[in-house]
C-alpha cells in the first residue's frame, strides 16, 4: 500500500503540474485565474511559474523518497500521511481540470 500511494502521489503531482501550468501559464480572455495554494503561489511569485513548478517536483519526490525509505515513522503513518497527499492532490487536479474544461483549454473542450 506504501508504494501505491507513493504512486499515486507521483502521478497525480504531475497532473497537477500540468494542469496548473495550463491554467496560470497565460491569461484567458475572460478569466481570472489565481493559485489557491498560497505556499504555491508565493513559490511561483518568487521562482516564477515554470521554475515553481520544478522546484515543487523536486521538493515533492524527495518527501516521496524521504518517507519511503525512512524508519523515523512508523508505515502506517508513512501510508496515512501520502493517502492525505493523495486525496488532496486529487482534488487540486480534479479542480483543475473542471477550470481548463471550462476555460476552453481541455483537447476535449473543444475551443482551444
């Protein structure tokens, strides 16, 4: 269950990435579009967008890393700490995807 959740982290931060970048990487005619992370949004005002995004990866897959490995938790806190990173970022990309949808930015919105 560790590395699922491990997995699945690693998967769903991409998307999140990704759908990110489409949202904030320029302005749509129409729309407002802001972070709602602010831990994120301070890390794009200060690195900038892409280099944000990059850094997030990196911070992201050495805390993957980091838990995997460690012994300083016990696993059914290491799993219970990456299900809650899970569902969150799950949540984001969710979000995410309903805002390009309806932006016109999805392949399958059809405007873009």
């Amino acid at each position: 269950m560790l590395r699922l959740f491990a997995f699945t982290t690693i998967m769903l931060t991409c998307a999140d990435h990704w759908t990110t970048y489409l949202c904030l990487h320029a302005p749509v005619e129409g729309w407002t579009v802001t972070e709602a992370n602010p831990v994120a949004e301070w890390l794009f005002s200060w690195a900038g967008l892409r280099d944000g995004l990059i850094i997030d990866s990196l911070i992201t897959l050495g805390a993957v890393f980091f838990l995997i490995r460690t012994h300083v938790f016990a696993r059914p806190v290491k799993i219970g700490f990456l299900a809650v990173i899970t569902l969150s970022t799950g949540y984001a990309v969710v979000n995410n995807l309903g805002a390009i949808s309806r932006m016109g930015l999805a392949p399958w919105s059809g405007v873009a």
